[in-house]
C-alpha cells in the first residue's frame, strides 16, 4: 500500500519534479563540493530533516518518510550522470564506509540500546540515528558504484532479471516472515537460520518468478507485462482481452478512489 501511495504522490508531483531534475543548478547540487561530497550530503541532509520533523527514533511517521524520500530521490537521479560518475569512483570508500557502520551499528545495539532500561540518552539516540542514515546511504553508494562498474553491459542474466526486479519486492516480505516463523521453533542460530531465511528467500522469489512469467494470465499481478508473444491484442482470445479490460477497470477505479479519500 505505502508503495501504491508513494507512486500516486510522485505522479502528482511529476511536473515539479521533471522540472527540477532538468535543470542545471540540479545537477551541481548532486555533486556539491566534489565527489567525496557525496558520501556526506545526503547523511547530513536526512539527519537534519528528522531531528527537525521526527524526533522520536523508530516512529511510524520516521519510517515513511525514509521510504518517500529515497522513491522521490530515485526519480530525481535517474539521468544525472555526474551523481552516476561519482558513485562509479567511489565505490570502496563506500564499501567501506557501509561495513565499519555497519560494525559500530551492531556495537551501539549490543552496548547502548539493550543495556539502556530507560532507553538511549538524547545524544546516544542522535550519534544512532546519524547512523542509521549513514548506513543506508553508504551500502547503497556501494552497491550502484559496483553496480555500474561490473554490470553496465549488455547481459543474459540481467534480461532475464531486469523484469523480475517488481515481482521480487512483492513477494519476498512474504517469504521472510513464512521461513521466519517456520524456522524460530527450531532454533538454528544465529550463523545458520539468517543463511537459510536468505537463501530461501532468494530460491523462493526466483521460483515463483519464473513460475509466473510464463503464466500470461498471472504475469500482471506480479507487475510483469501482460504478452509474452508479440502478437498484439486484438489476436488475443476473448477472456483474455475481458480480463484485462476488469484488470485495467480496477486499477483506474483503484486509483480514483485514493485520489478521492
């Protein structure tokens, strides 16, 4: 649903966003003072924002905020080529980055969250959410720097995987919390049970993927297009051409009703 609200917001905002994403003083603003700049803009930015509108650490509010504000991003930078360059040339001072506060995130856990009965003081929890977002942002320069330098070719794998990235997301919380609960009652530990929730999360995603792309009536649940084939509607058998008019008729239905309420 967050998502869902997340791309009726973006589309409503899509004017202004097109325009700030053309314009040049846009483009100098990703890469403020120069590369290194990028590992700590966005941090400090989103810190600021949340000590200012969200205080309380772990808030509901918090958490889709986060979420909007890295959907809005996405769109924002998707052709900025300098922000990509950067990123490129970053990539393992990002990795590292991303492992050692990934290192202290664990500690501050372990050493001030769970001894703290009363709960963090105000600057223990300000030092972890400074973390938190840091955290995020490095791992997630990492993974587009490395991203751009080993995969951004042309490849048998990515054609097959680039449409499955949307069928991923919708089914793998489901998977998780199935293995999870499954899992708990045999008490794996805490090496062996995240290797096998992970592992058969990625199994599980990658099998009712290639389930459902073969399925034409079921590819549009899970966000794939509708043909396989080339051949266009009008060939299409009549249920199918039915079923898609419903399919259409309650998204826009679907879509008014957000808008009205």
């Amino acid at each position: 649903r967050e998502l869902w609200t997340f791309t009726l917001l973006l589309l409503i905002a899509l004017p202004v966003l097109s325009w700030v994403r053309e314009r040049p003083w846009f483009r100098r603003l990703l890469v403020p003072l120069g590369t290194a700049s990028v590992l700590f803009a966005v941090p400090l930015i989103l810190v600021c924002i949340e000590l200012a509108a969200y205080p309380e650490f772990g808030s509901e509010g918090r958490r889709k905020a986060l979420g909007l504000s890295f959907f809005l991003l996405g769109y924002l930078v998707t052709k900025q080529a300098p922000l990509w360059d950067a990123l490129q040339r970053i990539r393992w001072a990002a990795a590292a980055l991303g492992l050692g506060a990934y290192g202290l995130t664990l500690a501050a856990y372990h050493l001030i969250w769970l001894p703290a009965h009363s709960g963090p003081t105000e600057l223990q929890l300000n030092g972890l959410i400074a973390l938190d977002h840091a955290v995020r942002w490095w791992w997630l320069c990492a993974l587009f720097g490395f991203a751009l330098q080993h995969l951004n070719r042309p490849s048998r794998w990515l054609s097959y995987l680039s449409p499955g990235v949307y069928p991923f997301y919708i089914v793998h919380q489901t998977l998780i919390l199935l293995l999870a609960f499954y899992l708990t009652p045999l008490a794996l530990g805490p090496v062996l049970e995240p290797i096998v929730v992970i592992g058969g999360t990625i199994g599980g995603c990658l099998l009712i993927y290639e389930g459902v792309r073969r399925v034409s009536v079921l590819r549009p649940l899970l966000g794939l297009k509708w043909q396989i084939s080339s051949k266009p509607m009008s060939q299409s058998p009549t249920w199918q051409r039915y079923l898609r008019v419903g399919l259409v008729a309650i998204i826009v239905v679907q879509l008014g009703l957000e808008i009205l309420l």
